[in-house]
C-alpha cells in the first residue's frame, strides 16, 4: 500500500509539472496568444487545471490523514502545540461536559428579554432590507465582472476578466475575515469537529461558486437564477443519497411545476432572439448550470450533516468552510499564475478592482444576514425573503441589461415562483398538522 500511495504522489507532481510549467516557458507574445493561453480559454481546460491545483492539496493531506488514523496516532501522541494542532485537524476535540463547582452550583444564565412586536417588525426589516441589498447588489455586479468589458470605448473593444476562480478567492478571503471577526466579539460553543471534515462542503462550494460564474459568459443572469431556483431538485436527489431522506408527494409535484416554468423560460426566445443572442444560451451554460446545483446541493447537505453530528454555530460553520476554501483556491492560483494575472488585470482597471471589493463585501455581509435571519426568525422566513429577491433580481438585471423576455417566459417565471410559494405554504402545513397531533397524543397520554 506504501508504494501505491509514493507512486500517486509522484505521478501528481509529474501532471502538475507537464501542465503548468509550459505556461512559464512559452509566455504570450505581442503578436499572438501561446498554445497554452488559447487552452486556457476552454472552460473544461481551465476546470482540469483548477482540479489539479486542488488534488496536490488533497492527496497529499488524504494520504496523512489515513497514516495518522491508520497508525491510532490520536492515542499516542503527547499534549504538545503540534499533537494539539494535529488533534484539532484531523481527530477534533471532545465535547465538553458540564461541570459543577465544589460547594456551589453554578448560576443560570439570565433570562433573555423577549422582543415586542414593535421590534421584531423593525429587525425582520432591518434583516430583509439587507438581505435583499446585499444580494441583489452581488448579482448584478456578477453579471457586470463576467459579461461586459472593461475599458471599451469607440475604438478600443475593451477585454473580459476571464478568471473566475480568483472571483472565488477574493469572496471566500472577505468571507473568512468576517467570520473571525464575529467569532471573536461573540461567544461561540467548543469547537469538536475534526477541521478536514470541512474541507469537503468547501470544495463543493467553491466549485458550485465557480460554476455559477463560468455559466454567465454563455447564460443570461435572468437564466442563471431561474436554474438556482430549481435547485431544489437535485437538493431532493443529494438528500436520498446523502442523508437518505424521505419526501412527501406535494413536494414531488412542486419540483415537476419548477421544472415545467423553468423549461417554458428557456424555450420562450423565438427565432430571432436566438440569432441575435446565439451566444446566450448554449449547451455549455446548461452543463455549467447543472454542474453549479449539483455542487450547491451537496454543500448543503453535508453542512447539514455535519451540524448535526456536532452542534457547531453556523458561524464556526462559515470559518471552517471558507478556510479551506482560501487555501483550496490560493494554492490552485499561485500553481496557474493566476494571481499575476487577475492583480495586472486590476491595475489596468481600476473600475475591476472596485467591482470586486464591492462583490466580496456583499458576500460576505450576505452571509451574516443569512445566519441571523434564520436564527431569530427561522428557516421560512428566509425563504421567502430570498424567493422574493430572486423575482427581484431577474426584474433588475432585465432592466439595467436589457434582457427581453417573451410572454411564455414570464408566465415560466410565474409558475417557478407560484411552486416555490406553494411548497413553503404546504411546508408550514404539514408542520402544523405534526404539532397538533403530537399535543394530541400527550394529552391523551396524561
């Protein structure tokens, strides 16, 4: 087994040295691309690279894990900073056990004031109004970074920033900052998972985010979110897989009504629609789609699992996974020279640069008002409030971008949404009907 796992290593370092090194040597010249940059213009190009950058963090901390495992090293080693360190990473830490001081107990926590009406009102607005800027500001500066030029003018067609990876980067970097800051100003639980359990969601949501963005050089935006929002179909899937969920038949019927107002949105472009945006909507944007709501549900899924195997905040949740996320895409990054690359871009424009800062900023401070929405008003909630940014943004992006859309793909928009409702309406039901025969029960019991 030994030499299997030197032989992976070795024939790692040898792809990784045939595919990068030649991008060193044969630079690109005044008069023409190389042979390597116009590969790198192919998206399943560019998504092999990124790979490759990922697997020479992967094998070699995999083939680590599995000897440290392998050998009980958890229960051999001393109390050291590096057996600590070790122990965090791969092996997690115990929970800790509630104690009693001797000759006192100690004191209850006081109670929480309870919010009136009048202020529940004002944070579900204050939360919502957020939400929707936050969200609605990053999709449209999407669409912006990765359809249109920068620095065109009459005579000058302007060039495209290419690199989404570095877009994953700069979103996941901001990201990490803020969830360190929070952890620090507030009070978090002891932290028990082994940290390489976050690596998976990570990778997962970094491809998802690298999807999403490659799709919008060959999809409309106002496409791109009719297929978020029929996520809830692969979600479904990944669950049986996954955490092999059961469902109901309403929401077997909700997801067949999504796919039907989704399929009306993309067939609804007549003829001559289609020649003039021949571009819009191809086969790779549909792949791409496809690939970005599979990774997505498996992220969620796993986040799921794991905060049910070890109780984390959503917010150690956040550090953990955009840790592994920076270092996933900084290693990817430096291997491709795509830092020297998306930095020059940056320093030509400096319009890019503002659009990214902004872009990561709205991630990041979205991410926060996605937890504390559904900490203080539950999962519904949130629901809605991002079912109803959605319909904003695909309005939005159809008014700043001039995006037509025929009336057979208004009448898709409305089917999706009207599902979406109707699921979350059926939902509640159901919950209700759980609440009320359980009290049922006990009190027959009693």
């Amino acid at each position: 087994m030994k030499w299997v796992e030197i032989c992976t290593m070795l024939a790692l370092v040898l792809v990784l040295f045939l595919v990068y090194v030649p991008s060193y040597i044969h630079g690109t010249t005044t008069d023409e691309k190389s042979w390597v940059a116009e590969l790198q213009d192919i998206w399943l190009v560019r998504l092999f690279l990124n790979l490759l950058g990922y697997a020479s963090v992967f094998v070699p901390a995999g083939l680590l894990i599995r000897y440290l495992h392998n050998n009980n090293y958890n229960e051999k080693m001393g109390y050291g900073l590096i057996p600590k360190c070790i122990r965090i990473c791969v092996f997690g830490l115990e929970s800790e056990k509630p104690s009693i001081e001797e000759g006192s107990i100690k004191a209850a926590p006081p109670p929480v004031k309870e919010r009136t009406f009048q202020q529940n009102c004002l944070l579900l607005t204050f939360l919502a109004v957020g939400l929707q800027a936050s969200y609605l500001t990053w999709g449209i500066l999407q669409e912006r970074i990765m359809k249109h030029a920068y620095g065109s003018s009459k005579d000058d067609p302007g060039e495209k920033f290419k690199n989404s990876q570095f877009l994953v980067f700069m979103n996941r970097i901001l990201a990490l900052c803020v969830a360190c800051v929070t952890l620090l100003l507030t009070s978090s639980p002891r932290h028990t998972a082994p940290l390489y359990k976050y690596s998976y969601s990570s990778f997962s949501n970094i491809m998802s985010s690298w999807f999403q963005y490659e799709a919008l050089k060959y999809v409309s935006f106002p496409t791109q979110v009719l297929g978020k929002a029929s996520k809830i179909i692969p979600v479904m899937l990944m669950g049986k897989i996954v955490s092999k969920k059961t469902y109901q038949y309403y929401e077997y019927i909700t997801a067949a009504l999504i796919s039907v107002g989704v399929s009306m949105f993309l067939l609804s472009r007549d003829e001559e629609s289609d020649k003039a945006h021949s571009s819009v909507t191809t086969s790779s944007g549909i792949i791409l789609m496809v690939g970005y709501m599979a990774f997505d549900s498996f992220t969620s899924n796993w986040q799921g699992e794991l905060f049910s195997a070890y109780k984390m905040n959503p917010i150690q949740m956040m550090a953990g996974v955009n840790l592994f996320s920076c270092l996933l895409t900084c290693t990817s990054l430096f291997e491709q020279g795509g830092f020297v690359e998306s930095v020059s871009f940056m320093l030509r424009h400096s319009l890019f640069a503002f659009h990214v800062l902004l872009l990561s900023l709205c991630s990041a401070t979205g991410q926060l008002f996605i937890f504390y929405t559904i900490s203080n008003f539950g999962p519904v909630t949130f629901t809605i409030i991002m079912t109803v940014r959605q319909g904003l943004a695909i309005l939005l992006s159809c008014i700043i971008y001039h995006h037509a859309v025929s009336p057979l793909g208004i009448t898709g928009v409305l089917i999706v949404f009207g599902a979406i409702f109707l699921k979350i309406y059926l939902n509640q039901r159901m919950k209700a009907k759980r609440i009320a025969s359980n009290s049922t029960v006990n009190s027959q019991k009693v």
